[in-house]
C-alpha cells in the first residue's frame, strides 16, 4: 500500500487535475494510452478509460481473455498515459507500476452502473479474437439479448477490471518554448520521492 505525503500529493494532484480536465472540454477526459508487455518483451499500447483514481491507483476496466489480459497475466506491469491538450497549456500524466485485478464485488458494482447495451456488448464480444463477418456479433448480440431479457444483465466472469499501482506518477505542464514543467514522483526503496526533470 502506497503511503505519505509525498504520494499523497501526487494523487491529490492528479484528482484535481482529472476534475479541471472533466470541466475544460475535453472530449475524453478519462481516455488513456495503456501500453503493456507480452511474455516475449514485446509491447502493445491502446486506448481505455480511466474508472477510478485513488490513493489504491488506477482502475480501468476490460474483458480478461483479451491480448491485453493475457499480457498482464504474463507480465504484470503497466504504462498509462493521459493528455489534455485544451487544459492550460497542456498537461499529461504518465503512471506507470503493477498491474491486479479488482475484486469481483468492485467489478459487480462497477458492473451495474454500465448502460444496457454496454452489459450485452460485454456477453456478446470475444474482445481480441477473429470476427469473420459482422453478422457474426449481431448474432451474440441478438442472442444474450435474449438470454437475458426482462432480466437484469450480470456481470460475464470474463470481464472485470484491473488496478495499475503506481510506483510513478509523473505530471508534465506544457510551457512555452518547449521549457515544459515535468514533475515526477517515484516511489525510491519504498519512500516516495519528488524532483523535476529536463523537459
Ligand atoms: C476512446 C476509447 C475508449 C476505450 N475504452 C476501452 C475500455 O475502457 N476498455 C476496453 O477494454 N477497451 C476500450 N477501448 C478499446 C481498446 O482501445 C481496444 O481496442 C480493446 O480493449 C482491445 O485491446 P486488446 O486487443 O489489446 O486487448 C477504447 C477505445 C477507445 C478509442
């Protein structure tokens, strides 16, 4: 568990950023680069959104047979990274640290708040595998709207969401002439840390 004023700045920081961001017009304020490695070293990065951030760190949600669920089972470590481009002069927030599930009550509850469509689309889609035609997820779709009609949709066991605990937070603000402010906070033999970088 993460502890200390250092750390706790930094989340502090990152939340109130989050807020100013929801409120600056951004049209994806939650959206996020999620970079993750495979067993072999190789590495894939794609696009989720930020569901929760706290002092416990990051949460996003996913299918857990998909390429990046089998990524973080063989190598539980993740990169994220958000910008806001309309939000001062720009800002971008890098975390980075190990990758574990929520739990199944975290996931249920989260699981509950989706919209419908989004439950079934949940059932319906084999996340990172071979669709042969498009027809193809119509049909899931049609069938567990079937399966679960007048009923409330729960939550697919292959579905749920994972918590990135950050052992680094870094905050860069856009300055003029490329002179951008970059903090980071890294956690240093179990304390945490600040100082600035170059840009
Ligand atoms: C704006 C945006 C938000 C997305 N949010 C999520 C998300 O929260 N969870 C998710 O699994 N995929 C999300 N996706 C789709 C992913 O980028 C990706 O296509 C999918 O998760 C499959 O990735 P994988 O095959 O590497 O596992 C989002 C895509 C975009 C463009």
């Amino acid at each position: 568990m993460n502890t200390g004023a250092m750390y706790q700045e930094a989340v502090a920081t990152t939340q109130a950023l989050l807020t100013e961001a929801a409120q600056s017009g951004e049209p994806e304020p939650t959206a996020m680069t999620l970079a993750t490695v495979d067993a072999q070293g190789r590495v894939s990065a794609r696009i989720v959104l930020l569901k929760q951030f706290d002092e416990r760190g990051a949460v996003f949600y996913t299918n857990c047979e998909s390429d990046k669920a089998a990524q973080l089972a063989a190598h539980p470590q993740a990169a994220l990274c958000l910008h806001w481009k309309m939000l001062r002069g720009g800002i971008q927030v890098r975390v980075e640290g190990r990758v574990e599930r929520t739990s199944a009550a975290e996931s249920d509850a989260y699981f509950a708040t989706r919209p419908r469509d989004s439950q079934i689309g949940a059932w319906a889609s084999l996340q990172s595998q071979t669709l042969p035609a498009r027809i193809d997820l119509d049909a899931r779709i049609a069938q567990f709207e079937h399966q679960f009609a007048a009923k409330s949709v729960p939550r697919p066991p292959h579905w749920g969401g994972y918590r990135v605990v950050p052992d680094l937070i870094e905050i860069w603000y856009g300055q003029r002439a490329r002179l951008h402010e970059r903090v980071r906070y890294e956690c240093v033999d179990g304390l945490w840390t600040k100082r600035l970088l170059y840009p």
